[in-house]
C-alpha cells in the first residue's frame, strides 16, 4: 500500500516552485495576443505539462511504502487470545506461528519484514533469528511466582548460603522453604498477599562437595505447588595466614582480629604501644615477634592489614619490600582508611577518590554505616570490592600479582554493636576472599548461567595462558573456543548439554582443571526463565523498528517519463506554431 509522495531534494522546493511559477507567467505573457482562443488554452495547458516535468526532474520525486510485504504473529507460552484476535483483524492475511522447539523460526521468515511475538517471547538464543525485521513484543499472562532469584554458587565450608528473590502476585499463605540435600527444612518465609513481596533465606554450609538444595513453594495446606533446584559448591575451608600492623590498638582491629580468629584463620596481630615498643598477639597459631618489614618476611603471609598511619611510617626500604611482595609475590594488602589516607599522593596506596557531603552509606536494606565524605572513581585501574546506590565503597588495585585494596567504610565494628553480624560477615569475608593471596590455575572458569537446560546452549568462559586451549565435555567432544579481541588469556564457548545432573568440562591439557555446572530439568524454574525471556523480548523489540513504524527506503520515480513529457511538451509547442504559419 502506497502511503504518500516525497522528494529525494525537497529541500529545493520553494526555490523551483518560484522558477515554475516565473516560467508559467512569462509564457502566458507571451501568449496573450491569443487569449481566449481554443488554441490558447491548448498551449497553456502543454506548457503547464513541460514546467511540471522540468519541476518533477529537480525535485527527483519518490514514493514511500508502508505497506508490508508480509507479517507473522510468533504465538509463545501465556499468549493473549485477545491479542491474536485484535492483530488478525487488523491485519487480514498475516501468518501465524505457534513456536516449538522443533521448529525454526528462520525458515517461517521468508518473505517477512514484521513480526509480533505474543506470550512470554521466544527464547533469548532464538532471538538473532529475527536480525532485520521490525518487530513488536506484546505481553502474555502475567507471570504468577518467582521472577528473580539470586544467590553465590561457590562456597566454603562455614559460609552461609544466603539466597535473595522476588516472587511475584503471590496468593496468601504461600510458603517459600529451603531444604538441603537430605529434604530437611533450613528456612521458611510465608508471603503476604502483595503484588510483590522479595524475601530472604539461608543457612550455614557445613560439608564439602557438590550438593542440590531446594526451594519449595507450599499452598496454605502444605501441598507442593513447585519444587526448584539449588546447585551449590562447596570447597574445603582454607586457613589464611593474616598479619596485622597497627600504630595503636583499635575497636576497628579489635573486632576484626576475632572475627579472622573465629573463622579458624591464623592471625598475628602488631600493635604499637610506644616508641620502639609492640604489643603481640597470636591466634590459632605459634608466638613470633615481627620484626622490619622485608620479603622473607612477608612470603609467609596471605593478607597485610595495616592502617595508614603505620604504612607511612615505614622506611623506604620497607615500602619497596612491601611493593615487590604485592607485585612478585601475590601479596594481598588491605589499608585501614583514614581521612588523610584519601588526601594523600603516597604512590603505592594512593586512590583515585572523589570528595562528597555523605557520610553515611547503605550496606545493606535498612544497614546504614559511617563512612569517610569520599567514595571511588570508577576506573580502569581500580576494581570495585563493595558497591551502594551507584558508589564504590571499597576498591582494589592490581599491582603485578597482588592487590592493594581500601574502604571509604569508617568503624564496621559498629554493625556488631547494632546486632547485624550476618551483615558484617558478609562484608569482611567479601574483602579478604577478594584481596587474599591466591594460587595462580592454569585455568579460571565462569558462567552467567546458575543452571544448564537439556539441549539449549550453555555458555561458559575460561581464562587460560595456554596459547591454544582445547575443553572438552563430558563425551570427550573438543567445544570450540572463540577468543577474546582485547583480552588474549580470555575465551569463551557454548556446549549443549544432554543430560541433567551435574555435568564437567575440563581442559584437554590439565585434566584436573575442571568447570561443574549443574543441569535441571526443563520444568523447573520455568517461571523464572519465562521472565528472564521476557525481558530479553522486550530489549530487542525496543531496540528494532515496531512493524506499524516501519518505513521503507523512498523508492525513486523514474526520471525517464518526465524526460520524456518535457519532450512532448516543448515538441508540440515548437511544432504548433510552424503548422499554423503554413
């Protein structure tokens, strides 16, 4: 269907409508003698037909077409019968899809510029198939129980697992329960009648291995209404070797050190009584006295936690023993802030800071902490530790193998004090599991996936100094690998699990360098995977034109007939003439 004219140079309209207009004048000024006449109104008229053709070769007109050249509705999950309806009836002769796994999208695309996903929208991988075509999402059924659901997959033994979500238009006396691998309960939460209710479950892990929690929801009378898998890796608490420098003894030092005690860490604590003068303490390990900073001392230990005023008191010497401990030994080193820590140039542990009015932060829903009127600049040589309300609260950098690391957080004791101990776990554990020496693998995996699904793409990455790379899944397959641009020790790679249960990749290179990943069955979190593939439909259809928006390239008119109109024009008036004089 043709929508409307253009002009590919409508920006010359006003010029040449002039210049039409002058040349029409002049010639019927130059008619006049004959005015009135049949012949007369002839050659008007033909004139006319030639000052519009030169017009239309100027302006080089064009057509835009919105008409379609054909459109389909994709039918998913939760589809509105009274969407399809209202769009047939709009659109007479559209196809319809009903989506299915065995059935490409790609194939149904042939000849179409416009497609209308209905339900819950197609899978997130599926989504490329639609590249070009301008596309609209129309929401299903509302989605009725957990939308969003987060939590740590990797721990260590000790830890608590802590898992966050938010179940949505929830029907009273709902009961969310965490049970652990042997189906025993561990934490409950009953919902309120809200539209939205977000909550909060965990219990502390106490066994290594790879192990499947559950999250079961209950109606009022205890019947299961569904039953989730939570895949959880544990590891083997490791013991670090902590060393504690500090000018004076702290409430800051004091509760920190008990806390590294408590968690079976050994701990060595200095503290300046007086010139010359150190107080020792020692936990879950033998008595030493520490003497000058230097390398051999240092390559004992895991973590330095020191304050500010203790690190400029070492002598030059020291500070380049402290700096080659970080680079060449993997020295992790936490400074204790200050506010002249945050004002200093003081090369090793200087910060790029920016000054604020706060001083407060929110470290966690209704957990609010004093803090230093200065948060982190986001950068690229600073990695953030701990984030609040779009601030970096605590930051590392890395210098060779190690990290030095720091806080705007003034006095964390204090969340003790409150009664918010989880809340001060979290917080420290996150900063010494983060800046602690480690030993280097050959091989570091990820995934942004929590779970696998039986023949759907799950997508892994791994970071290797191994100049070829070859990953291997559980049949042995070589996956192929696709390297990063920028970062030459970083790829990545996607593997279609057959089978679900806990499944491995490991490197063809080192076979102890191995990836678990847990695949669930398709029925299982299926509304949390429905939401996550509505809010991938959403993102590409806001990104793509929507079919009723859709406009096509202006299409050109021929230029060939307005040539040829002006020819017959001009011909007839220069030909009328002589056959009159005849």
């Amino acid at each position: 269907m043709i929508d409307k004219f253009t002009f590919l140079n409508n920006s010359w309209s006003w010029p040449i409508l002039l210049g039409a207009v002058v040349l029409l004048v002049v010639f019927v000024w130059k008619e006049s003698p004959q005015k009135f006449t049949f012949r007369f109104y002839i050659k008007i008229f033909v004139a006319l037909l030639a000052v519009f053709s030169l017009a239309m070769i100027a302006l080089q007109p064009a057509v835009i077409n919105t008409g379609h050249s054909g459109g389909l509705i994709i039918l998913t999950e939760g589809f509105r019968k009274t969407s399809l309806d209202s769009l047939k009836k709009e659109n007479k002769n559209i196809k319809v899809l009903k989506d299915a796994p065995d059935i490409p999208i790609i194939k149904e695309l042939v000849g179409i510029d416009s497609v209308y996903i209905l339900g819950h929208g197609i899978k997130p991988y599926d989504l490329w198939q639609l590249e070009g075509k301008a596309t609209k999402y129309v929401e299903g059924i509302p989605l009725t129980g957990i939308t969003k659901f987060n939590y740590h997959q990797a721990h260590s033994v000790g830890d608590k697992l802590v898992i966050k979500g938010l179940y949505k238009s929830p029907d009273q006396n709902i009961q969310l329960v965490l049970e652990g691998p042997g189906g025993q309960n561990l934490d409950s939460l009953h919902l309120k009648n809200n539209p939205e209710q977000a909550f909060t479950l965990e219990t502390e892990l106490k066994a290594a291995g790879k192990f499947i929690y559950t999250l079961v929801e209950k109606d009022s009378v205890g019947t299961i209404k569904s039953s989730n898998p939570i895949p959880i890796k544990v590891n083997e608490k490791e013991a670090l070797k902590v060393l504690m420098i500090n000018g004076f003894p702290t409430f800051e030092t004091k509760y920190l050190k008990n806390f590294l005690a408590e968690m079976d860490h050994e701990v060595i604590v200095r503290s300046q009584v007086t010139k010359g003068r150190f107080k020792y303490e020692h936990f879950n390990t033998g008595t030493s006295s520490i003497g000058n900073i230097s390398e051999k001392l240092l390559e004992s230990y895991d973590l330095l936690i020191m304050d500010f005023n203790s690190f400029r008191a070492l002598s030059p010497s020291e500070k380049k023993s402290l700096e080659r401990s970080i680079r060449e030994n993997g020295l992790g080193v936490f400074i204790q802030p200050d506010a002249a820590l945050f004002r200093s140039n003081s090369g090793l542990v200087s910060f790029d800071v920016t000054q604020e009015n706060s001083e407060t932060a929110t470290v966690q829903e209704n957990v609010n902490l004093t803090k230093y009127p200065f948060s982190f600049q986001k950068s690229l040589s600073l990695q953030p530790i701990e984030n609040s309300g779009g601030k970096i609260l605590s930051a590392y950098k890395r210098i060779g193998q190690g990290k030095l690391g720091s806080s705007v957080l003034e006095n964390t004791y204090e969340l003790l004090l409150d009664g918010h101990s989880l809340v001060y776990q979290r917080l420290w554990t996150k900063h010494i599991n983060t800046l602690s020496k480690r030993t280097i693998p050959l091989a570091e995996w990820s995934s942004d996936s929590k779970t696998g699904i039986p023949d759907e793409p799950f997508q892994f990455s791994i970071r290797t100094l191994e100049p070829e790379p070859r990953v291997l899944n559980n049949e042995g397959a070589v996956i192929p690998l696709a390297q990063d641009i920028d970062i030459p020790s970083l790829w990545t790679g996607t593997t279609y699990p057959k089978i679900t249960g806990w499944q491995q990749l490991k490197m063809q290179q080192d076979t102890a360098q191995v990836f678990d990943y847990y695949v669930a069955p398709v029925q299982e979190w299926k509304i949390l995977r429905a939401n996550e593939a509505i809010q991938a439909n959403k993102r590409y259809a806001g990104k793509s034109d929507s079919p009723e928006s859709k406009i096509l390239d202006p299409n050109p008119i021929n230029p060939i007939y307005f040539y040829l109109l002006f020819l017959f024009s001009m011909g007839y008036l220069w030909l009328v003439p002589k056959m009159g004089s005849q």
